[in-house]
C-alpha cells in the first residue's frame, strides 16, 4: 500500500487526534444526560452539585410517561412482526422471483430510506386524518412499518441470496413440500438474517420521532413524542432520566443482539 | 427393452429460445448404475431435474416401473438426489440430517434411530451424529448427504457431479465407496459427470451426451473399443484422427486412402461425423506400432518423444504434416532407434472411419 499507517508519521497524531474529536462528539453528549439525570439540580446545573434517584422516582410515578413507554413497546413490537414478515414475503419475490420489474420493485420498497422523512410524514398525517388512521395505534404501526420495511427487505435479502436454493431442493426431494422445506430449512438457515431485519425494525420505531409526533395524539404517544413533548413545557431532569431510560434499553439490544450473533456464528 | 425400469422417452427441454435436452431417450433397468458423461452444458444436469421433478420437460415421458412420474410432484416422487453443491442443512447436526426424510414421512422413533446408525455406518462416518455440517470435510458432508438421500430407500438415486469439488485423491476413494453402497444397496442409479475416468470406474453402462442428445449408450469396453461417432471417439480415451483422401464404403467396412496414397483395407465405418465436413481415420495412440524393416505402412518421422513411466509417447508427423501420437512401453519406443524416416502400422479392425 501507498499509503500505509506507518510511514505517515508526525501525520499519525493528527488521525488520533481526530478519531478522539469524534468519539467524544458521539460519546459527550449522551453521557452529559446519563449525569444530569442523577443530579440534584432542579435547573440541571452541570457538574450537578449532588446525585440523586429523585427524577427517576419521579418518572416511574407519573402515569403520562408510563403509558408512553408502554406504547413504544407495543407499536415497536408490532412494527417488528409485520415489517420481518412483509420483508420475508418481498425477499422471497425479489431473490427467487422472475418477473420483469424485479429491479424497480426493490427500488420502490427502498424508497422510505431516501425519501425525506418530514415529507413522508406530512404525506401520511394528511391521508391518515382522511381515512380516520391519524391518532390510533394502527397508524402508528403502519406508519413506522414503512419506516423499517426497507431494512427488513435489505437484511432478508442478503440472507436469502447467500442461501444456496440447492439446501431448499434437497428437503423437497426428501419428501418435504416446499411450504414445510421453507419452513423446517430455509427459514432456519437464514435466522440471522431474519433476527437483524426485526432488530432494525425495532429500534427504528423505538427512537423515531419524527413521522411519530405527526402520528401521535395527546392520548397516545411514544416515549420520544413524549420527551419532545415535554421539553416544550418546561425543563425537568425527569426528561433527561426518560432519555436515559431510552439509551439503556437500546444499548441492552444492541448487546444481546450482539451475543445472539455470536452464538448463531457457532 | 422388456426390463425398463426408468424410462426416459424423447425428453425435450428447452429455456424460451435455448434448447437445452433436443431428444433423449433412455430405458434403465432396475439396479444398474448409468452415468451421463459429457461436456458442460451438453443437457445432462436438465435430464436428471427433470426426473427429479423440478422442471417438467416440454416435451417426452418419463416413466418409473411403467408408470409416468410427471404429474407427481418431486416431493411426492420418493427420489434421492445427491447435488454438486454442499445440501446439508446447515442449522442441523448430522444425525438431524439423516433423520429428516424419515421425520417427514412420520417414521417412528425408534425405527429413526435405526435407521440413522446404519445409513452412518453405510457410509463409514458412524459417530458423527452430532456434528453440524460446517464441522465436516467436502468428501465427509457429501457422504452424510449420500446417507440421507438413501435414508428412507428411494428406488433411484441421481447424482449430479457429487464429487467435481473435491481433490482427486478423496474423489477416488469416494468413487470406491460410490460403488461399494451400490452393490450393497442395489438402488438404480443416474450418476452425472464430465470427467470420463470417473464415469469408466463407476458406472455399468454410460450414456454419451453432446449437445443435449445422446450420441452413444453402452459399457465404457463398448464405448472405448467401438465408438459410434467421432465425438466418442474423441471424448473417451486419446486418439488420433487422421485426414483421409478418399473413402471406399462397402457395407459396415470400408478402405482409406490417406493423403500421402497410403491405402488400408477393411475399416469400421460410421456414419456419425458429427460438424466435420470430411471423414476422418481414427486410430488410438496405442494401437500404432513401428513397423520393423521397411516398406509397409504409413511413413512418419519423429518429432518428440515423452518419458512417462511405463510408457513412453511419441509424437509424429505424417507425409502430409499432420501431427499424431503413438503410444507404446517404454522398451518398445527406443530412444536411439527413432531417428530418420519410419513406418507405422495398426491393426485396421482397432481403428474406425467416421464419414
Ligand atoms: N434455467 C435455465 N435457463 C436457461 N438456460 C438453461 C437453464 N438451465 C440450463 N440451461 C442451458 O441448457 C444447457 C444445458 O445445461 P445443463 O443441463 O446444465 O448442462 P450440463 O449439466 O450438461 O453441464 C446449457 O446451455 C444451459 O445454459
Ligand atoms: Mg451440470
């Protein structure tokens, strides 16, 4: 190589430096939160002149935040089985399919990816209000499921093209009807591939906000729609315990996901 | 054929515009082991999905004891299949493997077991129950896929190149192992594959295929000693095809007159020339001999010669300048002896005419 670490020198500490400008930038903020959430501060004053459990006690009482939280799980959870199940059905089209399009049609599911999402969101409030969708949980579910539709798709697909079809024709020819081949070999074969695409899909829905908050109604809200929410009204360190709370459980996933892959690759 | 067991009648595939099978019939008796020998893309790999069900023929019938198998769908056909690529089902141990033809089909317990052990001990891989697939070798997973596709005793058992990834060495002790199960089982098998060693050491009969149809269909003796086309001729074992100026036929026999006015008697003669528009004289490496004296026979000068062991091959150049080999022990091709002009001769009924 040309250009390899070694010879770059007095360079070197200038990529370090770098590297840890960016760390920070990413790390700062979210461990600023986690602080303040166990300071005494009404005001969050930083350093906080003392920890407390305080705004945590506070959260956990407050009915408005439980709720939001118990309908982030819900509509997460339902966006995680219908998107891993839309995206199974459209990979199995678009990896084993032959029809003319094929190309086009994986385009268009993508196109919730790129497309920006304040319009999609205004876009979809706009048909939700006209067909009575806006403020329910069904909204909420198949607005965030076209959100993570496209990572379900990608993840799915990648599974399935790297599944050799063979696998799939050897269980027929052993007597297994193609729905019971896909269901006992190919299905098990790529559950990675399935367990990433219902990842995503959850913490797509878990920390989205914006399309949420045009879906969302003052009875029905999710845990950033509520932090939103009441960051409009005033200050509180209960909102930088809710954030917390939030960061938590996602980095929970992201570790279990992480050991389930490791276990899986055995 | 009044012991047909698999019959293949005037099986014709064809992809939108690409044919791939022309016209292939075949009738199978019960426990032989037939190998479809041929280049790639010559339709061999189309003939045996279509008896296994996965693409029905566009046109033709295929037959197993007298009863046509196209409406049965290839889950319901009761077929083994052992494939070119690695088919074991990844997430599950070897054991697992065996047993799922027969869980499928609702086997007892007991009997699973029973079975597992002796399809392991079949192939010589007795306890590796419970290891997943990426803890084998190429040669061992083909050989656990060897047992499950024998698991629940189908009647024929088709193999599409189950060994072309593997190195020779472990081909070879595979092809042993191939046609050990076989005695022991007895079950028909259609064995595929390009590479004319194998299909020589395995298969009872071979059928030659070139350009989706069948060229030839017999013994590897028959297809070596008698071929009926020059495609034959050239795939099986070396040859030699010598330009000739002019054909006398008379009957199954005809005479030759090469371009340099050497004449011979009493050739076999075949019609099958295949695309080569003049007929063609061809002779094995090893049936020519040099002539001792002079005089008779065809006049050649040496241009290599090649130490190989117990044989030696020589390369030669005709009147007319074409190149050819013979083939000889390593005492019969004297090194000092090869120099200036010499004669060669065969046996004519060793060689054939392809017009
Ligand atoms: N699904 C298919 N679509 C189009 N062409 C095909 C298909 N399968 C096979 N062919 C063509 O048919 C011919 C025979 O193929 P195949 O039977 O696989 O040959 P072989 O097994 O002898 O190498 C080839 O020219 C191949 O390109
Ligand atoms: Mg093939």
């Amino acid at each position: 190589m040309l250009l390899s670490y070694d010879r770059l020198g007095g360079l070197r500490f200038g990529l370090w430096a770098i590297t840890i400008a960016i760390c920070l930038f990413l790390l700062l903020p979210v461990l600023f939160i986690a602080a303040l959430s166990f300071g005494s501060s009404q005001w969050l004053v930083f350093p906080p002149p003392a920890w407390t459990w305080r705004w945590y006690g506070e959260l956990f009482a407050d009915p408005r935040w439980l709720a939001a939280a118990w309908t982030s799980l819900k509509v997460g959870a339902l966006v995680t089985i219908c998107s891993v199940v839309l995206g199974l059905l459209a990979s199995f089209a678009l990896v084993r399919g032959k029809f003319p399009g094929r190309l086009w049609l994986k385009a268009l599911f993508l196109t919730p990816m790129v497309l920006p999402v304040v319009v999609f969101a205004v876009a979809l409030y706009a048909l939700f209000l006209r067909i009575g969708l806006s403020g329910t949980l069904i909204g909420f579910v198949i607005a965030h499921t076209i959100l993570a539709f496209p990572f379900a798709v990608i993840s799915i697909t990648n599974a399935l093209e790297t599944f050799d079809k063979s696998i799939e024709d050897a269980a027929i020819l052993c007597g297994a009807s193609p729905w019971l081949a896909k269901w006992k070999v190919t299905l098990p074969a790529i559950r990675l591939g399935l367990f990433s695409a219902a990842l995503f899909s959850f913490l797509i829905s878990w920390d989205e906000v914006v399309v949420a908050i045009f879906m969302a109604s003052p009875t029905l809200q999710t845990l950033p729609v509520r932090i939103w929410g009441a960051l409009r009204q005033d200050l509180t360190p209960v909102i930088a315990a809710a954030s917390t709370i939030l960061v938590v459980l996602t980095l929970i996933l992201m570790a279990v996901a992480g050991l389930v892959r490791k276990v899986f690759a055995k | 054929m009044t012991d047909s067991f698999l019959t293949i009648s005037g099986f014709r595939k064809t992809f939108g515009s690409i044919v791939a099978v022309e016209d292939v019939s075949l009738n199978i008796p019960k426990g032989e082991f037939l190998t479809f020998l041929g280049p790639s893309g010559s339709g061999k790999s189309t003939t045996l999905y279509a008896v296994a069900g996965f693409d029905d023929p566009s046109a033709g019938d295929i037959s197993i004891d007298g009863r046509s198998i196209l409406a049965t769908p290839p889950h319901k056909r009761n077929i083994g299949m052992v494939f070119q690529r690695y088919t074991l089902f990844p997430h599950l141990p070897v054991g697992e493997n065996i047993a799922f033809p027969l869980r499928v089909r609702g086997h007892s317990a007991a009997d699973i077991a029973k079975t597992v052990k002796a399809m392991l001990s079949l192939v010589r891989l007795e306890g590796f129950e419970d290891r997943l697939p990426a803890q084998l070798s190429g040669g061992q997973q083909q050989r656990v896929a060897l047992a499950r596709a024998l698991a629940y005793d189908p009647p024929v058992l088709l193999m599409d190149e189950p060994l072309s990834a593997l190195d020779k060495k472990l081909r070879e002790e595979i092809q042993v192992e191939i046609r050990r199960i076989h005695q022991e089982t007895g079950v028909t098998i259609l064995y595929v594959t390009h590479d004319q060693e194998e299909a020589l050491r395995l298969s009872d009969r071979i059928a030659v295929f070139n350009h989706g149809r069948i060229e030839q269909v017999g013994s590897g003796e028959d297809l070596y000693a008698r071929p009926a086309t020059r495609f034959v001729a050239g795939f099986i074992g070396d040859s030699n095809f010598l330009k000739v100026r002019e054909v006398e036929r008379r009957g199954s026999a005809a005479s030759a007159i090469l371009p340099d006015g050497t004449r011979i008697e009493n050739i076999p003669a075949h019609a099958g020339n295949g695309h080569a528009a003049t007929p063609e004289l061809m002779v094995r490496p090893q049936s020519l001999k040099f002539v001792q004296g002079s005089g008779a026979g065809l006049a050649v000068k040496v241009k290599d010669v090649t130490f190989l062991g117990d044989t030696s091959s020589v390369l030669l150049e005709t009147g007319w300048g074409q190149e050819i080999w013979l083939r000889g022990a390593g005492s019969a091709v004297k090194t000092n002896a090869l120099s200036g002009p010499l004669h060669v001769e065969w046996n004519p009924a060793d060689s054939h005419l392809f017009c």
